[in-house]
C-alpha cells in the first residue's frame, strides 16, 4: 500500500516517543518523575465544570462553523481589554491552538513553499507544515544570545521567492523568551514589507515573569492584512483537554479560506465551547497566583540546575519550559539510559530530548526541554536526578 | 496576500451557504422550514449528560492521543458485537467523523492522486481531498438505477496509476441507499486486485429501513490491509455536538501513520470522549425507536414527493436524507426563489440544492438534498410547501 509522502515525513511527538521506556521502568518498580509534558498540575477554574453541569439542552447539536456566539464574545471581550480591538467576525473557534494552527497553515501554505520559523521550536510546527507540502526555513538562536531571532539582517537572509509566512511563539515554547515591543514591531515591518502572514502563537500569553509588558500581534496597529494570532484556553485556564483555541485574523480574505476549512469539520465541541466561554469570567487574581506559582516553580528549578556543572542554559522569562544543554553526547541516550540503567533510591526522570525542536540536523544533539508544570519538591528532586543522573552516565559512559 | 492554491479550490458548505437568504426571509416575517441540515432533533440520550455531570477530576487534563480508554473499548466490544473484531490498537479516537476522515485521508492521498467516490456524495469529502493536494475521480449515478455504483467495471474504468482509494458512505449520504454483502465485497475485491484502501464512511449504520442486514467492511475477512472505516458518535446517538468519531483500520503501516497526526494534534475532548463512552451503554431499544422514527418521517416524506409531479427520486433504504430532481431549471436559482419570492400562508422551505454533491460539472443542477430530521406534521407541510413552490415557480418563470 501506497502511502501520503508527506505523512512519511512527519515523525512521532518527542513528548511522547519515549513513553514505552518509561512503561517498561515502572514496570521493574522505578519511580518516574515526569518533566516532559506540558500539562499543568494547576486545578481548571471550577466556572468551566459548572457550565458543563448546567448544559441543559435536549439535543447536544452542532454548534455554529465559526463557534458558539458567547465564546466568540468572550475572546472579542479579551482582545478589547488588552486594547487589541477585533470584532466576531475575525475569529474562528477551533479545536485546541493545534486546530486553529492547521487551518491557518493550510490556508496559507503550497506545495514547495517556505515558513520562517525560530528554532528550537514547537515539534508539532513541522507535522502542521509539513502537511501542508511546505518546509520550515529555521531561523537558529542559541541559549547563549537569549535565543534572540528578532534580528532584521537574520530574518531578512531567510526571506526568498518561496517564503509565505513567519511564525513564532511568543512567549517562546520551548525557550522561554518573550519579544519586546520593539523586536515584536521589527517582525511585523519585515513581514509587511515583503507580503508575508505573520503568524503568532501566543497561547502562553499569561505566563510572564519579569513584570515586563507582553504586547500581542493585535496590538500593533497597520498590519491587519498579515497578522494572524494562535490561541486557546489549554494553558491559560490549565484545561488542555477542552480542545478549545481559536484563530484570530483581519485578514478578510484569510478569514473567508479559514471558513471553508470550518464548515468542512462542521464545528469544534459545543459543550467544550460554552464551558471554555465560561473561563473568561475568571478574575486577575488567578492569573497573578497562577502566575506565581510558576514563577517559584521556574527559580526552584533554575536554582537545581546551576548547580550542575556543565550545563547550558537561559533563564526563561515566559511560558513554562527551560531548555538546557548538557555535558552529555546525545540526549536520546542519555534518556533511554536514565529510564533503563540508572534510578537514585528507585527514583528516575523524564524530560524531551530537543534534537526534533530543530530543523537544522544535527543541532540540538545534547539539549533537552523540561516543563515546569509540576510542584516544588518535586523540582528540586528532579534536579538531584539530573545532577545524579548525568555524573553516572558520564563515569558510565 | 498569497493563499494555498488547495483552500481556494475549496468551496462553502452548500448545507449553509443559503442561511443569508434565510435570515433575510425571517426578517421580513417568514417561517422558514429546514429541510437542508442533517442535525437531528432526537433527543440525546441522559447517559451523556449524567457523565458529563459526573466528570470530578480537578484538571482537565489531555487525553491520550490515540483516545480516552473506555472510549476506545467502547468502540472495540461495539463492533465485537457486530462480529467484526477489532483491538484498541486499531482504533484512533477523533473530533467527530470529520476529524476522521482528514486523517485518513491526509495520511493515503498525496499531490495529483486520485481517489474514487460515486457521486451524489457528501459535499465535505471534497474539500478534505481537495486540501491533500489530490483529486476525486466521481463514479456517477442515477436515481432511474437507484444509484448503484457497485458494478465491477464501472468502478475499475476509474481506476488509473494515480488512484490510491476508494470512498463511501454506506448507508449512503446523500443518497440512502445501501450496499448488499455482494456488493460490498465486490468493492473489496477491487480495492485489494489493485492495492487501494477502501474508506467506508459508516456513519449512518443504525438507520436502515428495510430489515435488509447491513454489512460493515469489518465484517469481511482477507481485507485487513484495505479497510478503513469512519465512525462517529454524532448521528447514531444524536450526539452531533459531542464532535467524536474515530478511524478503524487493520493496517497498522496506516495506524502507525494516523498517530502521528493524532499526536500532532495531542488529542480529542477529554470529556467528550468520556461521556460519548458512557452512550455505547444505550441499548438496542434505543435505536428500534430511533429507526421507527425516521422510517415513519421517510414514509410521510416519500407519500408528499409522490403527489409532485415530475419529481424523479429513488426511495431511502437507509440513511436520514432524500435526494430528488425537481421539474426545475435550477435548484439554487429555486432555493433563492423560495426564499426571496415564495410563501403560503407566511411559510417557505429550505433544502439543499444538489450540484455541489457531484463532481462532475452541470450535474445534478436541478437536483436537492432533504435531510428529514424533523416531526412527520412538519415534514407534510414541507412537501406541501414544496408543491406549491414549484407550481408557483414554473408559472412565474
């Protein structure tokens, strides 16, 4: 049997490609500390249960292609807040930021074409665009300049005939940084200038630790035409499982296309969507705790990896990953063999060996992402398994 | 601005591309009948909503990519039952059929491929081909022959070195009919000789009329590399707005293939997924009352479209729709009519108008799609309404 050439492409999630090895060590009795997923430990506001308990209709129907009206609103109420003004009609509900990015990559992108992207990036990035039939152009950054990418000579060198869009997350997954005013103005200049959709996935949005000021795509003012924003409360509200996000774009034309896609899938979950639309009446101060909570979460673990010695990394300002560079030679290997050759006191780890965060090959080899979604102790007692960990494997090896 | 030269040969959905003419006929006081969206109006069973109410778990956390577990089992002692045994590794559990079908099809269909569908067909089957870069071959049929498609060499004249699957619904959406045993495994028996997949979109399979038995392709034995079936949730348990739906296949290259866009997109509702499990305990008395239902709306439908004369159908075997030619010019040009020009007594009616389910160009230009979805006293005023319209059209035009 034949299969797609772009499917043969595409590769299994890092997050999860270790996940049998991981089965295998809690099978011989290993406990096994988990810094690969993003998935936060933090409860979902109880306003998103309640409106799931109080869904009252007889027949659970399709909702609207474009979304249920009262989570149009909420988003539309959302961006007016940040004094970024759109109206209901320049938002497409979605499943998940995951939905909201293909539509919008598939709207844009052809055979052959070319997306700018920073690396290391989000894996999933190159399963959306690779469908397409598109290549990422990767823009390399490094732990040792703060990961900067918003250089105009580094875009601009990037930029050829194929070249349809730029995408970034921002605040950075997996790297943390968050674009200043300024950097976030240069992107939008390079892309206007040279016709290009400007893609912002800024589902981390909340998460900023510095008490520097985060400004959206949509604040900027004269970009309508290609700015396009990623969103979703997986993160924001921790309810990854919702599978509610959005796509929000000016762009009448781009919104138009997007529609088709809509219409095509029907719609996105209606009871998902009014319970997500809930999630909006929470106030600042679950933001401002959730907020500290990671921000202590991030120290505790920055604090741990300081201490070993080899070790590679930036402290990350936003979002809630840190990517690291260890003394190892492969961190793949490295991974196998903390979850098959070591364990402290039955203790072992799990993190997400970075090489797939990289289009360049051979980039990445020994880097590692970690999240910080899970409690203090547990941190530093992941850090003491790394530490631990890489000395062993570096006598072992 | 440069879009994907796939989404600009996609088209709006024709189920929705007249509610601005509707909206416009209510504004000036009409009351408009909707014959037009398949979203029944069954209740959906209490099981769905006493899980939803049930669901305790203080995060909403991710699902696994490939499905929620009890959804997965759900679905394996379902067709366990039906003597098609499957395992809950041939299962992936998706955001309604729709989700389902991109899959398939993103992971079989690659630029300039061909893929067979007999035509009426469903219209989104062209906009998810069309975004894989391939095209669809149609296999044409009548309403004079029931639209029979299952003929070996109509089927084969099709076949060419780009073709690479073959699609349907059975039972038939729009067309109500079905596959006999011998009919179905004619197709496989062609899909296999020329090592395509065989999609069976099944989503209708409760709603068969005639007591015929109705077969799924996992019931046929020697196939396992060539099927895949498409299910849903949605209309079997009126459960449109849940968005879930799975795709079963045997051949593991193909589930292998399916998991990473599954991962790509981390997962389907969490909760959706646990409460469509809880439907799969819905017993067969469910679905008897259903079916008598539908089959008494078919028969009040079928009695109205006679008393039309000519009005060119062929009666349902299955399925929830009736396609029909009208002894019109135009079934869109109709449709505006109706709305814009047309009422008895305050009253008009909205179907919908065929073309876009063929492929092939100015075919079924004065065919419509009903979807009978409501009460039998309504659906007797709708072909009321529709005899009257279309006397009142032909004098008028």
């Amino acid at each position: 049997m034949k299969f797609s050439s772009k499917i043969e492409k595409c590769g299994l999630s890092p997050m999860r490609k270790f996940a049998p090895y991981a089965a295998e060590a809690v099978k011989k009795g290993k406990k096994v500390y988990h810094l690969n997923i993003g998935q936060p430990d933090i409860a979902t506001p109880e306003a998103y249960f309640e409106a799931v308990k109080n869904f009252s209709q007889p027949v659970l129907a399709y909702a609207p292609s474009d979304g249920v009206p009262e989570m149009i609103d909420a988003v539309v109420n959302y961006y007016g807040k940040i004094d970024a003004p759109i109206t209901n009609k320049q938002v497409l509900i979605t499943t998940g930021g995951s939905e909201a990015l293909q539509i919008a990559l598939s709207c844009i992108l052809d055979e052959g074409d070319e997306i700018i992207i920073p690396e290391p990036f989000y894996p999933n990035y190159s399963t959306f665009v690779t469908l397409t039939g598109a290549t990422i152009r990767p823009v390399t950054t490094k732990p040792e300049e703060g990961y900067k990418f918003a250089v105009r000579e580094r875009i601009k060198a990037c930029i050829n005939e194929h070249t349809r869009a730029i995408l970034f997350t921002n605040p950075g997954n997996p790297t943390g940084t968050i674009l200043t005013e300024e950097e976030l103005k240069l992107m939008a200049d390079i892309a206007k200038e040279h016709d290009l959709f400007i893609i912002g996935d800024e589902v981390y949005r909340e998460f900023v630790y510095g008490g520097e000021k985060l400004m959206s795509l949509l604040q900027l003012e004269g970009y309508e035409d290609n700015v396009v924003v990623i969103d979703s409360v997986s993160k924001r509200f921790s309810a990854c499982g919702a599978r509610i996000g959005c796509v929000i774009t000016r762009n009448k034309e781009l919104y138009n296309h997007a529609m088709k896609w809509c219409q095509g899938r029907l719609c996105a979950s209606t009871i998902d969507q009014v319970a997500s639309a809930a999630l909006y009446s929470v106030g600042p101060e679950y933001f401002d705790a959730v907020r500290k909570e990671y921000c202590a979460r991030k120290d505790t673990l920055v604090e741990g990896l300081k201490k070993i010695p080899g070790v590679v990394y930036s402290e990350p300002k936003g979002a809630f990953y840190v990517m690291a560079a260890l003394p190892v030679d492969d961190a793949e290997k490295f991974q196998i063999w903390m979850l098959e050759e070591f364990d402290d006191n039955g203790d072992t780890l799990m993190f997400t060996p970075a090489e797939s965060f990289y289009k360049t090959p051979h980039t990445g080899v020994n880097e590692i992402r970690m999240a910080y979604v899970i409690n203090e102790k547990d941190i530093t007692r992941c850090m003491e398994l790394l530490k631990k960990g890489i000395e062993a494997y570096l006598e072992a090896n």
